[in-house]
C-alpha cells in the first residue's frame, strides 16, 4: 500500500541538535537573499541564489552559501557583474556543479544584456573567472546544465529566437570558458527545450526536454530525449515522437542497462482548458514506453518538480512545490513540496511544508534544489516569501519524510493517480460505429479527454467530450482503433472500438 505523508509545519521549529532535521529560514546580510538550487557535496550543503547589494545602487547579484549537514553557515559569497549590471538565475534554469578541483562551476544571465554567463568558483567561493557570451542575433539566452569534460565543459541550454520561440543549444568551452563551437538542436519554427541533462558515460550526454510545434493542440507537443556526443555535438540517438503518452521530460536516470526512469509533464483538456500533470514513467533505451503513472492532487492544481536525486535506499526524492487547492482558508498560498518515489514507480511519500516565517498565511514556499547527506538523510533548499520579504530556506529530512519525530504523522491523502486500464468500467456504444461512438464512464469522472490511435500506434482523433457527448468518427477510415480516454480525475481507460462505413 502506498502512504501519503502530509506534514504541515508552520512556525514551531525545535533546535537542530534535539531533532533528525530541521525547518529552517536564514537572513543573511544582503536585502532579499534567497535560494533557488541546491547541491550536497560531502556532506556540505551547497546553496545556489540571488540577493541585491547592502549599499547603493542596489544591484541584483548572485549568492553562494554553504552549510554543514546540522544546517549551520559556514561562509557566502555575494557575486556581482563587473560591468555594473544585474545578474540573474532562477529555479528552472541555472545550474551550480561541484569540480573536479574542489571548487564551483556555476551558470547565471546577465539582466540587462540578456547574455547567458558561465562563472568558476574557486573552494573558498571566490571567482576564478567569468566568461559572458554576447549574443547578438537572439533575444536571450539560458543556461541550465553543465557537464565538466576532462579538458573543458559542455553547457546546454535554450535561446529566445528572433521569432520569440525557443530553440536548444549547446557550447562547448575550454577550462577558462573560452567557447569552441556552439550548435542549434531542434527546429527554428518550433519551441524545443533542453531542461536537463545525464552523462551517461564518457562519450554520451543524454538531454531531455520537449518540443511544441502547435501550442493549440495537444497532438503539437511531446517529448525530447537526444544523446549526444560531448566532444563534437553530434547526434548520437533520438526520440522526439509525433504522438506519445508521454509529455515534456525533465529529468532522466538509469535503472538498468536497458531502461530509464523519467520524469515530465503531461498536457492534459479539461475542458475547457489546457492543464498539466506531472508524470512517472520508465522507458527501455530503444524509447518504448514500458509504464507511466500521472501523480499529485489533481488536474486543476497546479504542482512543480524541480529537483530530483536517488536516495541510498535504491529510490528517489524530489523538491518542488504544490499550489494550494483553496488559498482563502489554507495555511499557505504555495507549499514546499518533497515527495519520494520507487523505480517501481510507486509512491512513497509526499510532504507539504511550510517555512517558519512572520506571517506564514500569505506566504509562498519554494524548494528548487534537494541532496542526500553520508547519514541517509536529506536536505532541500529555496525560499519562502511572505508581504515583499523573501528569505532563504533550508530543511532536513529523514528517509521516511519525517523533519522530527514529534511532527511526523501519517495521515490519509492523495494518492498519486496511475494510467489503471479499467476495461469493466469504460463502454463503448454502438461497437462497431459509423459516424459516432459514445462513452459510458463511472459517473463523476467528466469531462474527458478522448484519443484514438491505429493499432501501429498513429493518433489519428483528438477530442474533449462531456457526459452526453459523443465522439465523432465519421472521417476516420473504417477498421479497428485504441480508444484512449482519460477521465477528470486522472484515471486512464483503454478499449478497441471497430469502425465500420459500409
């Protein structure tokens, strides 16, 4: 059976010493200091942000701060441009990577120039260097992964084109950042996205990502997963599908030699609008989907991603956050969201948290990085806001989700929603059709999302219906089809309808 672990945690916080964890919020001496990705290295926590100048004109610069696994501040490091401008990162791009040397590597942007920057950190958090690569031709650039190579580093991430769509690259650089070659990926009259990467070995990085060639169909979307050879940029594989289960992929990992777990977003109509689920699925490495299940509270709320780590245990923690289904009567407007999951696939845990800030009912809590401490334990980072004040944010866990044992508590709530064939549940009249099929589904699960493919997979109809909607196939050729159908809440059915004109 899978739990669900709810943990609401507003202002009452025990000292670090006496517990498993923490709940934490840090003011350091810089106006508006935050974080927005984490790594752990060694048992050092590593924090990833931004904070503004304590003196006049208050630039917008980077922030650096580690801690030790107790959550203690070791030492920070207030990152500036040297030109005068304003620095920038952000959840879901910017990347930070310990090196090979001890020190840092870390991409950001430059606000004011819309120039994507590269930036080495020495071990005591001083700059090394700071490469800026000017672009003239496109509207902005973002980095959000950096892969160190033996004599250099691969960094991967989208442009904003001139035909404000986006388009994925990667540039090769030298140790000093100096680039070697930079290289388009993609199409120039679609959005293609590079949103993470894995180094599969030393001649193969995976990217993944999506690609939107019709924003207003859901046919026009799917998912991107490209390996390619970090030397040269050449493409090694590909698998950007025409029509898939799957949606955009965020994040990807070996389980065996042969198959991979990811993590994406699926578009889903609820009518009469376009909403997104977050999804598990596994894939072998020939990109067959071998399973795929949607999770979170549901449809219409919306919930995010942004960090994912293994775990000593052989499964998977994630850090996000989860919008609140009802922001009038709720403790927070957004949570902290951590929740952890099996190769299998199955939920393990989810656990929604709030930081320990003044006024925690209008406050938005945001965890965009997580990593595992020698212990087994975990620590997430990010921020929470509250009435203009923004802080820096950290918290300690336990491998069964519990910040302190006092607080930890088991309680019933959602379960994450899978695709469940329910073939007794799902009718499908007249079978065979002519020029209309009509849907009879457990009564509450309307409206639905109705898709039919060939038996090789093609989709061929797309259509949103209510409960007394029928689905039209009178320009479908007659023959046998899969009838996909997903309900409001989540749930998946399948069945055969057989198409017959004569």
């Amino acid at each position: 059976m899978r739990l669900t672990i709810v943990l609401l945690w507003i202002a009452l916080a025990y000292p670090a010493f006496s517990q498993p964890g923490f709940n934490s919020t840090y003011h350091f001496d810089y106006p508006l200091n935050h974080f927005r990705n984490l790594i752990v290295h060694q048992d050092t926590v590593v924090a990833y942000g931004m904070a503004r100048t304590d003196t006049f004109p208050y630039r917008q610069c980077l922030f650096v701060a580690r801690f030790d696994s107790s959550g203690v501040p070791i030492d920070q490091a207030l990152i500036c441009d040297a030109l005068g401008g304003l620095l920038s990162m952000d959840i879901n791009w910017a990347e930070i990577i310990t090196t090979s040397d001890g020190g840092f590597a870390l991409t950001a942007g430059s606000f004011n120039r819309y120039d994507g920057m590269f930036i080495k950190l020495k071990n005591n958090l001083s700059v090394e260097f700071a490469q800026e690569y000017e672009d003239s031709v496109n509207l902005v650039e973002f980095y959000n992964s950096i892969v160190e190579l033996p004599d250099g580093y691969l960094l991967g991430g989208y442009v904003q084109s001139p035909n404000y769509l986006a388009e994925s690259f990667l540039r090769r650089v030298d140790k000093h950042g100096n680039s070697l070659w930079f290289k388009y990926y993609g199409k120039y009259v679609e959005t293609d996205l590079f949103s993470y990467y894995y180094q599969l070995n030393d001649t193969t990085v995976a990217y993944v990502g999506g690609y939107v060639n019709n924003p207003n169909s859901l046919a026009g979307r799917g998912p991107w997963i490209v390996l390619i050879n970090p030397e040269n940029g050449k493409i090694i594989k590909e698998w950007r599908p025409a029509s898939s289960a799957a949606g955009t992929v965020h994040f990807l990992f070996p389980l065996t030699d042969t198959t991979w777990l990811i993590y994406g977003k699926k578009t889903l109509q609820v009518s009469p609008v376009q909403h997104v689920r977050p999804y598990w699925a596994i894939i072998d490495t020939a990109f067959n989907l071998i399973d795929m299940r949607l999770f979170g509270p549901g449809p219409l709320i919306s919930n995010f991603i942004w960090d994912i780590e293994p775990t000593p245990d052989g499964n998977f923690i994630a850090a996000g956050e989860l919008y609140a289904a009802n922001p009038n009567t709720e403790p927070a407007d957004i949570y902290g969201w951590l929740y952890k999951v099996s190769p299998e696939l199955d939920s393990l845990w989810s656990l929604q948290l709030i930081a320990p800030v003044p006024e925690p009912k209008v406050s938005g809590n945001y965890l965009g990085g997580v990593g595992v401490l020698s212990s087994g334990n975990m620590v997430a980072g990010g921020y929470s806001s509250y009435n203009g004040e923004i802080m820096c944010w950290l918290v300690k866990f336990s491998t069964d989700g519990c910040v302190d044992t006092l607080w930890c508590a088991v309680t019933p709530d959602w379960e994450p929603d899978e695709p469940e064939i329910q073939p007794r549940q799902l009718r499908l009249y007249p079978n065979p059709a002519q020029e209309a099929v009509f849907v009879e589904l457990p009564e509450g699960d309307y409206p639905v999302w109705v898709e039919l493919y060939t038996l090789d997979g093609r989709l061929c109809h797309q259509q949103a219906i209510d409960l007394s909607d029928a689905i039209d196939v009178s320009d479908l050729f007659s023959g046998y089809y899969i009838c996909r159908i997903i309900g409001r809440n989540g749930h998946w059915y399948f069945s055969r309808v057989v198409i017959c004109h004569s």
